[in-house]
C-alpha cells in the first residue's frame, strides 16, 4: 500500500529545545517520514551557526515533537 502525504497544511507543534513551541512544516512529508523525527537546520541552535536541531515524534501523541538533540 502506498503513503499518503500529509495534508497541505501539516504542522507538528515543538516542545522544549531552541523552537520550542514553533511549528514544524511537515507538508508533503508521508506520516512514515514524519514518524522517524526531523533534523531542522537553525541559528537558534545549541551548537554553532548551521547547526541542527533534532525533534522526534512525542511518544504516544506523534502530532506532537520534542527536541532530542543537535547536531552539525
């Protein structure tokens, strides 16, 4: 069975980390894709410049993602 694409307007509220509280753009991403996280480039970032931040599904509520991490 193929995946279906998230709607035109999908969008997954953050929690803790540098975007917490923003939301995440998951437009055109299938819900497989959204369900293995997100790596977000930003300057608001706990390394440098270019840095990403990472953000997983929530446990139990994957509309939801919360920071787990950064990397360069």
């Amino acid at each position: 069975m193929a995946s279906s694409a998230l709607g035109a307007a999908a969008r997954g509220p953050t929690g803790d980390g540098p975007l917490d509280g923003l939301l995440l753009d998951i437009t055109g991403f299938t819900r497989e894709e959204a369900g293995t996280g997100v790596a977000l480039a930003t300057e608001l970032g706990q390394l440098d410049a270019g840095s990403r931040a990472i953000y997983d599904p929530r446990l139990g509520d994957a509309e939801h993602f919360d920071w787990t991490g950064a990397i360069r």
